[in-house]
C-alpha cells in the first residue's frame, strides 16, 4: 500500500484544514497517526488557486498556478485575504491592484471577480479549494470525509468568520468547530502537552497574512492575551518586493516596463516566489525566464542572478513591520521579551532566514518549530478533531 493510499478503519474521520492565502493544506488523525493530505506531486501544500477555463469545470490547486502563468485573467489566487471584506475595502483594493482578473461590485456592496467564465464570489472561490481539499482525502483514505475542524485567522472579524464557514459548507463540509491559527499551530507543536504555566509568542508569518498572538497556557488550556496582524502582509508581498526590484533593473537597462502586462508581470512575480524560496537556502538564485518581454525589436530572455543581500535590503520593510506589530501586540499583554517562555514560529515565511534572524535578534531569543511551519496549523486542527473524537491523547 502506498503512502498516497490509506484505508482508514474509522467510518468517520474529521478534517483539519488550514485555508491559506497562497497555499492550503489539510490533515487528520487516523489509526493512531497524523496524515497530511497531497496532492497528485505529493505535496501537502496545495497552492490556492482556482483556474476557470471557458468550457468545463474548475481547475484547483497544482495545474492551476501553472495556467495562472499563461491565462492569468481566468486565473484566481489570494482569495482568503478578501473572504467576508466588502468591496470597498483596502484588502479588495490591494488584491484588485495585484491580479490579471477584473474586480467589481455586486449590488449587495461585497467584490465579485470576473473572467470569461461568468463572475465569481469569493466565498465561491474558496469553497473550490475546501472542495478540492477533501475530495483528495477521499481518495486517499477511500473514506467519505464530511466533517472538519477549519482555522481562522487570529485577526478575523465576524464576518470573515462567517464567510470562511459558509465556504467549507459549500464543499460538502460540516464545520464541527473553528479554531483560531495560532492555537492550532501551538497544538501541533505538542506544546498543550506541558504541564504548568507559561507565555508564548506565535509568530504567524503566511503566504498573505501575517498574524501575531501572546498566549497564557495553563496546562492544556491556552488563552489568549493579545492578538494581532496584517492581512496583507505575507509572502506574496515578498514576492512582489523581488519582482519589482528586477522590474527596475530592466526599465534602466531597456527602457521597459514589466509591469505594464499583465502576463509578463505575473510570469515575473511567480518566478519571484520559486527564487525567494531559494534563497532560503543558498547565497544567489539564478532568475530565468524565456521570452518575458520584448526590447529593440526582439524578445529578450531574462536571465539574471538574484543574491540574498538584494532580497534581503528590499524586504527589510516588511519583515520589520512584523517586528512592530509583534512588539505592539506584547505590550498590548503587558509583556516584556524577557516574560517569554517560548516563541513559536508558523508559516511559510518563517523558512527566510532573515525573518528567523530579526526575530531572535529583537526578542532575545530563536523560535522554534517541532514541525513543519507550513503545514502545522492544519496538524492542529486534526489533533483538536481527533481529541474530539477521544482518538488522540
């Protein structure tokens, strides 16, 4: 049998599942063992993206942001940064300011996005990616799966909360309970497991929200002390900072402007994301596009070398905004850096070793993370079903 497959002795299992801004991901608690839910590559991490073709039905995930690249007007992604905000709101202006696809209002005040396909609400957009979610974990536990625990931002409003719900219900889910992200994240870390009191720091740093939580823990109880965050700041605007770093560079060499189409800039942001990931782990990541724009008559191929010194000086704003709304939320508690037992570190962004960097400089001392920051929200959300379920200690 292979790891894709699992035949669950269980009639019932419970979904955790963790919508996220560029990726989602999911997992749950069978037969004594927690088990991430993949995708055809095997990856946990689901890139949240809808892709909607003229004829036929919605493409979600992998394929997706592949076609994003070509078709970027039928192609949709971010979605969770405008679940239950009204049209008139700054997440739907910086969203609408960011994609290929056309943003409009509906006549109840919430943003509608249009491609040819017809017009599509957010709350419809994301209960494709819910959708798809648990049609994988079908597959691989050959197991109906009706029932989820979902997590919500730490800074969501009621009506994200809401919004967030009436997607997964759209898919076929029936939501037992909510869970806040940071929690979730603090329970798959094993950290309910300590017996006596603490502060904790969860430091939340996503493909699209950054949020920021200082939890009181009393045994296996977690109460939260402070909460709070940007929604619109993320990976994504990493990307972004990489992309028009090398927008420019190309504007004073060839006197273009990548931004200007909208094909080119998304091929350029998407190429952003891969070399940001790289620079993770190497000095320089090689930038390389074929045929991105065209200049004296021609297409050019892009082909540049990328250091983390030239990232690093660009998302210095970012990271230190981070920094800020974590030090304003611990005052907000009443906390010193010193008052901490622990930090805890969540999100895909906490992988750039400058974040990690700022993080253990400023508050005197490393986040840790026991497991993988990108999927842990969606390990605890299974943990919190199973326990419901008393299949879990």
């Amino acid at each position: 049998m292979t790891e894709q497959t699992v035949v669950a002795n269980r009639a019932e299992i419970v979904l955790g599942i963790d919508l996220g801004t560029s990726f989602s991901t999911a997992a749950a608690w069978v037969d004594g063992k927690m088990h991430l839910i993949t995708d055809s590559r095997g990856e946990a991490c689901i890139p949240s993206v809808v892709y909607f073709p003229t004829q036929g039905a919605p493409v979600i995930g992998a394929y997706a942001a592949k076609m994003r690249l070509s078709e970027p007007t039928q192609s949709i992604g971010g979605i969770k940064r405008v679940l239950g905000r009204p049209y008139d709101s700054g997440e739907v202006r910086i969203l609408d300011a960011h994609s290929a696809v056309k943003i409009e209002k509906a006549p109840n005040g919430s943003p509608v996005l249009c491609t040819r396909a017809g017009t599509h609400t957010p709350v419809e957009i994301a209960s494709h990616i819910y959708r798809q979610l648990r049609e994988l974990a079908e597959a691989r536990f050959r197991s109906s799966c009706k029932k989820a625990v979902i997590t919500i931002p730490a800074t969501a409003n009621a009506q994200t909360e809401a919004a967030t719900i009436m997607a997964a219900r759209a898919a076929g889910l029936d939501v037992i309970r909510t869970v806040s992200e940071p929690v979730a994240g603090a329970i798959a870390q094993q950290l309910d497991q300590f017996q006596g009191e603490r502060r904790l720091l969860v430091y939340d740093f996503g493909g699209g929200t950054f949020d920021v939580t200082v939890l009181h823990q009393q045994n296996q109880e977690f109460r939260v002390l402070a909460l709070g965050g940007d929604s619109c700041l993320g990976g994504d605007d990493l990307d972004l900072e990489l992309a028009q770093l090398v927008s420019s560079f190309i504007f004073h060499s060839h006197k273009v402007d990548l931004s200007k189409d909208v094909v080119t800039w998304d091929r350029l942001v998407r190429e952003s994301e891969v070399v940001k990931r790289g620079l993770s782990s190497v000095m320089a990541a090689p930038m390389r596009i074929k045929e991105l724009f065209s200049a004296q008559g021609r297409r050019r191929d892009l082909d540049l070398t990328v250091t983390r010194a030239d990232a690093e000086a660009r998302w210095e704003p970012l990271i230190q905004r981070s920094i800020q709304l974590t030090a304003t939320t611990m005052m907000q508690a009443g906390l010193r850096p010193e008052d901490l037992d622990a930090i805890l570190l969540v999100g895909g962004s906490t992988y750039v070793p400058m974040v990690r960097s700022k993080v253990a400089k400023t508050f005197g001392k490393p986040g840790v993370h026991q497991s993988d920051p990108q999927t842990a929200v969606a390990e605890g959300a299974a943990l919190m079903a199973a326990r419901a379920l008393s299949l879990a200690a």
